[in-house]
C-alpha cells in the first residue's frame, strides 16, 4: 500500500523540501521584479504610466507557472 500509484512519493530529506521552497520564493521573487523593471522601461521609453503593472501581471503568472512546474518535477511529474 506503500507504494500505490496514487500516493506522492514518500521523501523523508528536509533539504529537498527546504531547496524547494527557497527555489519557488527566488524564482517568483525575480519574476515578477522583471516584469517590473521591463514595465518601468517601457513607461520610460512610451511616456505611459500604467506599464509596470501589466509587466508586474506577466511576472506574477510567468512565475506561478513556473512554480507549478518545479513543484511538478519535484512530485515526479504524475498528475492527478
């Protein structure tokens, strides 16, 4: 029953969930700082104002996805 096909793999490191977490904070974390920065170039360059928050948006979802992802690999890739 332990091994089930259902059942998430059964890892007892700590560490392995710790780098985790870590990589999920960095990487959401320097995502949507690039979409920042890239909205406030493109407010700079068009003479707009509202550019930042649409690149705070992309960054937001790109990092979500990519969130979903690490967490994918990270449960071996089965979905449910």
């Amino acid at each position: 029953m332990a091994n089930s096909p259902k059942s998430p793999p059964q890892d007892e490191n700590p560490w392995r969930a710790a780098g985790l977490v870590t990589a999920i904070g960095v990487e959401l974390a320097a995502l949507v700082g690039l979409g920042w920065w890239l909205g406030s170039v493109y407010d700079d360059r068009n003479g707009t104002d509202n550019g930042y928050v649409i690149g705070l948006v992309v960054g937001l979802v790109a990092g979500i996805g990519s969130a979903i992802g690490l967490i994918r690999k990270y449960a071996g890739g089965r979905r449910s």
